[in-house]
C-alpha cells in the first residue's frame, strides 16, 4: 500500500498546494477541480490513499441518523401510498449497503462515492416525505385529511405574496387575512389583538415561490420552494465542509428531521441555507492579502442574497463583518483592513438594494414596514427563551418589551467584546447573534434550528488557530489585563439589569374568575369538554390604562382571542371592571384530568401580559353520574353555539 506522504494536507484541510509548473494536457484543470470538489485533494495518488477513520465513523452515524422518522413515513404510506411505501423499502436496504461499504472500502475515492451516495438516497428521501405529509391541493372546509398543505401562517404568508407577485399585484402593504380559512393555518396574535396577515419578509422568498407556482405544480409552491433550497444547501454543505465532515451535511439537513420539517412548511429560512453556508465557509480567509478574489466577491453576493430572503442574516452580518475586519487587520494596515471589508459590505448592500428595489419603488413606506415587521409588530411572547419565566413561571410582566431591550443591549456587548477578544471569539462568530434571540420576546426554537448548518460549517472550516494572528486593541488602559477583563462584566450589566427589570415588573392586570360555562355544564363541568364562556373580575394595579385582549393557554401557545361580549375596551388606571367572554371557534379545549388552563390579558401599550389559573380540570372520579356516562360513552357532549348566560356557578 502506498505510504502517506508527510507534506499531503492533513484529512480535515482542503488541498491549498500550488499546482506543478509544466505544460498541463487539455482539460487537466478541470479533473483537478472535479477532484479537489469531490474529494478534497486534486492530487491522484492522495485519492488512493485509505479513508480516515472519523470519516468512517461519521459515514455510519449519518447512516444512524437517516433512519429517524423513516418508520413514520412507511405507517403513512404502507396502505394508500404504497409507491412511496416501496421506496422505504429501499431507502432502509442502501442505508444498510451504505453502512457496510463504510466500514470497508480501502480508498478515499471510494469514500467519497460511498458519502455521495448517501447524500443522493437523503435526498431522495426527503423528496419521499414532502410528497407523503403535504397535500397536493388546498384543505377543503370540511373534508377530513392526514395531509397538511401548510402547517404554519409563514409559508401561507409567502405563497399568498407570490401568487400576488404572479398577478402584479403589491406584495407589502397587502392583507391576506383569508390564509386562515383557505389553508386552516394557525395565527400569529399580536399584542394588539390582532393577527399577522402580511408579508414580514424580504422579498426573495415569494419570488422563489413564484417559480413552482408559474409552473403550476401540485403541492404548496412555498414548501416546494424551501425544500429545493434545502436540497441545493446539502449539496453545498457537502463540497465545502473538509472530507472527512462531509456525512455531516446529510446528519445535519436530513438525519436530525426538523429542516425537512420547516422546508415543507415553506419556512423562508431554509431557503437561505445555501447562500450563508457559501458566506461562512472559509469565512477568515476573505479578503486575505487585502483582496477579495472570486472567492470573496462569490460570499459577500451570497450575503446579499441570504439577507434578501430572512431577518435571521441581518444579525449574522455584523458580527461576520467585525470579525473579518479583526482578523485582516492582523496583516493589514487599518486602512486597507477596512477598505477590503468596506467593498465586501457594499458588494452585499449593492445585492441587496437591487433586488428589493422594484419593491421598494412600488411603496416605500410598506415595504419598509413590511420587512421591518418581525422587529416591530409585537407578537405574543413565545420560545424557549427567558420570556418562558414571565410567561409560565409568574405571573406576568409589566413591560415585555424590556426583553427584546436586553437582546439588543447583549448584541452590542457582544460585538464590543468580539472587538476585545477577537482570538477567543473569533470561531464562535456563526453562533454569537442568536444570543440576543434567547432574551428576546419571540426566542423560538426554529431560530436555533436553521442556523445549526452554520455553526457546523464554521466549527469545520474556521480553526481557532487561524485567529492567533487576529489583531486586538491593547491600546492605554487596554494593554492591562485586569482592565479588559473588568470589562467583561461592565459590559454585560446592562443587559442583565434589564432582563431583571423584565421579570419582576409586576403584571397591571390581578383578575379573578368567577364564572364559566362549557359545553358539559357551568362551574368545574365546564372544564370536562369545551370551554366556552368566562365571566372574570379585571383590576388595573398599575398607573395606566390598560387595553386587555384575552385568551387562554394549556401548554406552550394560546389560542385565538376571545370575545369581550361586556365590559370596558381601556380599563383606566386602579379601576375595576367585570368581563364576560366568549370563546372562539364556539369553544376552546380543557386541559384534561388535573391539567392546568390560564387565561391570559395582553396589551401593546404599554407592552404587558397579565396570567390567572382558570382552574384545574377535575378527576372523572369526583363527576356526577351523567358526565361519567357521557365521557365512557365517547358520544361527546352537544355543540351548542354557547350563547346562554354565563352561570353563577363557582370554580
């Protein structure tokens, strides 16, 4: 077996070496570049070389990891699909095959066909499910189906603006409330108690959308639109992460499930995966020696596009440009550090502002406000953030928009320190901007998911040791040591004596239930089926007034907003009102034997949550005959349009 040679770069480093001098025979340049995309190494005789262990081991993890949810797929399929069933048949025999040829070819070249191989039947896959969950048509009001076409308002939101855009209508400025009845999506509340019904995006997203739809194909344009992107950010994913990495891109965007997931949902989000993944490959290498090559210019178009498509990219670039600057002014002057990152940021903007300008020439104001939407249009608290504490853990707030102040204030520490420790920070620069998303009011989980493909591109391709040459300020009191590190907390107090602030200003609102019905009786009855009527005591404690929007909560959302049918739309300041509320959708559901259901009082100004536990739903044990019979019986209790006076039964 040929021995490695010691001046071959390593398994996990692409292959930098010059190209040997001499007259190359036609078309040498482009095996070499076929070479070095699929394998890593442009030289042949690296390519007979055995394949690294964490390569193999990677290989069978991802294998692993495609076998996540393929069972679900096959329940659904086995039946009245059996074509796609036939196909997970299969897709669990190549994983198998994959798994052992993992284990025991000789050659990276063999390797890499092995990693391409499950990248193709991944992908495959994910093609399987998207035809299998989503419907091919919308929902019809009515008609019962194990098929969804959207499952969420964000990709509803996005085929209503393409199908707006087809039309040459205005995509900003425009309401589709009818998303709701047309697709049977969820809402959005706002705290004004309204719902989000319009573009809150940049533009790019419809006009990928706009492509499927044209086309008229079946299935929902904007899941088509997503997965393809998503299938497109493998491919990436796969030829620029180091050889070894490379099952990693089939881990990431297929194994783990959640990214076909929002891909099917037409989440825009998946469709900048490609574009940031190009933007932070490699990223310390941009601009290096003060020029920015193809290379450079290919990521900052690529930020461009990413920022045309999600807000998410906005928080990226700062902290991607920061670090740039930090890292080519360890070898630059400051001015031609700056003037190379200047260029890339106008290549970025330039993108940017020639897409959005049709846009923006349509109405100024409503595309800015519609792209400006997500940091302005104050939607109901959400997330697994810190706002879960005001949200479940007490009672309230007084001012939740305290945390999105904090989110801000931790993003402009974050850059100052990225600033003072660009060596310690520089790698996690990919992972730094959603800090500010755990302490903001929307800290949703999905925030985190689709930008897991770039902390591992970057974990990948952005060596700590690449920074030991990044320049830092150690300028007057900035060369001590103790001094930077005093500034550390410095830095961060704000951020915590507002998030402070957030949790313990009490709620305005200390309401008190004192009646309810439901569809299986008034009082605790009406917490055995549907509740459809409450009847609360409202008291303003705080200094302002107060304009409550109601709803309730079993679990981690709320429902629709209820009904005032009595009582005062502002409660002024240490004044006392009694409510009487009606469900929507003729009744909302109970939490079951000995769960909890809250009613919740929100307000857009000042920015407020108010809870109160309803009650606790009883032990069939304690019921009275008549409900037990009607609950062993499954028959259910009569819908009735729950207009009858709301009872004085206690809680």
């Amino acid at each position: 077996m040929m021995s490695r040679d010691p001046a071959a770069p390593e398994d996990d480093e692409p292959d930098d070496s010059p190209a040997p001098l001499g007259v190359r025979p036609p078309g040498a340049h482009a095996r070499r570049a076929v070479h070095w995309l699929l394998s890593g190494h442009s030289a042949p005789e690296l390519l007979r070389l055995p394949p690294a262990q964490v390569n193999r081991i990677l290989t069978v993890l991802a294998c692993a990891s495609m076998l996540i949810g393929a069972r679900d797929i096959w329940n659904r399929t086995i039946v009245n699909q059996q074509v796609h069933a036939f196909a997970v048949i299969l897709y669990f025999g190549a994983i198998l095959v994959i798994g052992v040829l993992a284990l025991s070819v000789r050659t990276r070249r063999a390797m890499t066909l092995v990693d391409l191989s499950m990248l193709a039947v991944a992908a495959l896959q994910c093609l399987n499910r998207f035809y299998v969950v989503t419907a091919a048509k919308p929902p019809v009001s009515g008609v019962p189906s194990s098929h969804v076409y959207y499952g969420t308002d964000e990709g509803s939101l996005i085929h209503m603006a393409a199908r707006t855009l087809l039309h040459g209508g205005h995509i900003y400025g425009t309401q589709w409330p009818q998303i709701f009845t047309l697709f049977h999506v969820g809402t959005t509340p706002l705290m004004n108690g309204g719902a989000a019904t319009g573009l809150d995006y940049p533009p790019l997203g419809p006009v990928f959308t706009a492509v499927p739809m044209g086309l008229h194909l079946s299935h929902p344009p904007a899941g088509l639109a997503a997965t393809a992107m998503l299938l497109l950010a493998s491919v990436v994913m796969f030829l620029l992460l180091p050889v070894a990495w490379r099952p990693v891109a089939v881990i990431v965007c297929f194994g783990f499930g959640w990214l076909p997931n929002y891909a099917q949902m037409g989440y825009p989000g998946c469709m900048e995966l490609p574009f940031l993944l190009v933007t932070v490959a490699y990223w310390h290498r941009t601009g290096r020696g003060g020029r920015l090559g193809w290379v450079g210019v290919t990521q900052a178009v690529c930020l461009g596009l990413a920022c045309c498509l999600h807000q998410l990219s906005w928080f990226l670039a700062p902290f991607l440009l920061i670090g740039m600057f930090m890292i080519r002014r360890g070898e630059l002057s400051a001015r031609d550090a700056a003037a190379v990152v200047l260029r890339y940021a106008a290549i970025s903007a330039g993108v940017f502002l020639v897409i959005n300008l049709p846009f923006v020439l349509q109405g100024p104001h409503a595309w800015l406000e519609g792209v400006l939407t997500p940091l302005t249009q104050q939607a109901i608290p959400a997330g697994q953030g810190l706002v879960g504490i005001s949200s479940f853990f007490t009672s309230g707030s007084g001012n939740l928009h305290l945390y999105s102040v904090a989110g801000q204030l931790l993003g402009l520490a974050m850059m100052v320190l990225l600033v003072l420790f660009p060596r310690r920070l520089g790698p996690a620069v990919t992972v730094m901007p959603w800090l500010v998303f755990y302490l903001s009011t929307r800290s949703q989980q999905d925030y985190f998911d689709l930008t897991v493909p770039l902390w591992v591109m970057a974990a990948a391709t952005v060596s700590a040791a690449d920074f030991d040459r990044a320049w830092h300020p150690r300028v007057g009191p900035l060369a001590r040591r103790s001094v930077r590190t005093a500034l550390v907390p410095l830095l961060l107090t704000p951020t915590v004596l507002v998030i402070t602030a957030a949790m313990l200003t009490p709620p305005p609102l200390k309401m008190n239930v004192t009646a309810m019905n439901g569809t299986a009786g008034s009082g605790r009855l009406a917490l055995v089926d549907l509740l459809t009527r409450v009847r609360v005591t409202v008291s303003n404690t705080s200094d302002a007034a107060v304009s409550p929007h109601f709803a309730t909560s079993t679990g981690a959302t709320i429902s629709d907003y209820w009904k005032v049918l009595s009582g005062p739309a502002t409660l002024a300041p240490h004044s006392t009102a009694v409510y009487v509320l009606k469900a929507p959708w003729g009744g909302v559901d109970t939490p079951g034997v000995k769960g909890r259901i809250l009613l919740r009082a929100v307000s857009s100004q000042p920015m407020t949550l108010s809870s109160q536990l309803i009650g606790v739903g009883p032990d069939p044990s304690t019921l009275p005959a008549s409900i037990r019979k009607i609950l062993d019986s499954g028959r259910g209790f009569p819908r009735g349009p729950g207009e009858g006076p709301v009872g004085s039964y206690g809680r």
